[in-house]
C-alpha cells in the first residue's frame, strides 16, 4: 500500500508539471498577442498624438486668453487683500461720523424735550395755585 506520502508528493508533481505546461501555453499566447497588436496600439498613438497635437493649435489662443484673464483676476485679488484694511478703516470712520452726527441731534431733541417738559410742568403748577 502506498505511503500517503508519496501519494501526495505524485499528486503535487503532476500538478507542477501541468502547471507549468500551462504557463508555457498561456505565455506563447500572451506574446503572439502582444506582437499582434502592437502595431494597432502604435497606429492608434500616433493618430491620437495628431489629433492632440491639432486640437492644440486650435485651441492655443483660447488658452492664452485664459491665461490673461487668471492673471488679471489674480492681480485684481491681490489689490484687493493690500487695501482691504484701508477700506475697512474708511467705512468705519463713515459709521463714526454718522453716529457723531446722530448723538448732536439727539442732545439737541433732548434738550427741546426737557425745555418743553419744564413748561408743561410750569403749566401745570400754575394751573393748580
């Protein structure tokens, strides 16, 4: 009776060497492959190269142009960082002179209220004598 061993060694051989018929197979395959189409693959990057190279041109002073304007845009935004603090400062000092303005007219309401209030109370002790 065979060790199982042995058993197991024959099976393991067997499978090696069909394995490896297979890889010889399937290796040849791959490479008739490969040299079957690498004629197809260059043709296809040499007409895409073209057509990249054509839309390039085409679109060449579009590009350009957007490029003119992402720097002027980017300028503008710079600009616009520099003097953020000064247009700040600016429209604060607008809000203050506002609101100065406003407390004078409100000191002036509030003096003609209590300049009325006090006749009116003056009025009103006469009227009680």
């Amino acid at each position: 009776m065979p060790d199982k061993l042995d058993i197991l060694l024959t099976a393991l051989t067997e499978f090696r060497s069909d394995f490896e018929e297979y890889k010889k197979e399937n290796k040849v395959q791959f490479e008739e492959y490969k040299k079957e189409n690498k004629v197809q693959f260059e043709e296809y990057k040499k007409e895409n190269k073209v057509q990249f190279e054509k839309y390039k041109k085409e679109n060449k002073e579009q590009f350009d142009q957007f490029k003119t304007q992402l720097t002027r845009v980017e300028a503008t935004l710079i600009r616009l960082e520099e003097n953020q603090s000064q247009d700040i400062v600016a429209v604060l000092k607008q809000i203050d002179k506002k609101l100065d303005d406003r407390d004078n007219e409100l000191k002036v309401l509030n003096k003609r209220l209590f300049k009325n209030e006090s006749d009116v109370e003056r009025l009103t002790r006469q009227l009680e004598y």
